[in-house]
C-alpha cells in the first residue's frame, strides 16, 4: 500500500475526537480477534488435509495423590512447535491403600 493511500485512509482521524479513537481502537481489535480465528481455521483445513501436520504425543505418569499432594505431571512442547491448537487431558482416578500404617 502506497503512503498516499495510507494518509486518505488515516485523514478521518485528524478530526477525532478521544471517544472515536477509542472506538475505533475496540473495533479494530475485534478485528484482530476475527482474523486470527480465520487464520486459526485455515490452519485446521490444512490438518484435516496433509496427516503431517497433525501429531499426538501420549504422556503417562502414575502417583499417589490426595488433596494435600497434587499428583504434578510435566509434558514438554517439541522444538520445531509453533502453534499449539489444542490439548486434551484425560485421566482415571483409583483407590489405592497406604503401605504405612500408623
């Protein structure tokens, strides 16, 4: 985009006020947040259609816990990551009986 163009679009500005620099600051915003739920889909399109792009790591731990001691378990990110899009937990809950008796 040229300078010429960039200056017509901004010229509105000159005349506003604090309350519709606000505004437009909110709309354009919004914006940003519509363009990347765009960009985010356009990504899923391209997992759906190449397998490569879409990989599942399984992590296990196993521990007692309670609700003194979490149970706290670490996954790590591959180097080459840059974008996480989504992340599913699952876990199973189990009695289990103390070793120590008191």
């Amino acid at each position: 985009m040229e300078q010429n163009e960039i200056n017509k679009i901004l010229q509105p500005l000159n005349n506003a006020n604090a309350q519709d620099i606000e505004a437009l600051k909110e709309d354009l915003r919004i914006v940003k947040f519509k363009l990347q739920e765009l960009l985010d889909e356009i990504d899923m399109l391209r997992a759906r259609n190449v397998a490569e792009y879409r990989d599942v790591y399984v992590f296990n731990d196993v521990g007692n816990l309670d609700a003194d001691n979490p149970l706290i378990m670490d996954f790590e990110l591959i180097e080459g990551m840059t974008k996480l899009i989504e992340c599913k937990v699952s876990f199973r809950i189990r009695n289990f009986r103390s070793s120590v008796t008191l």
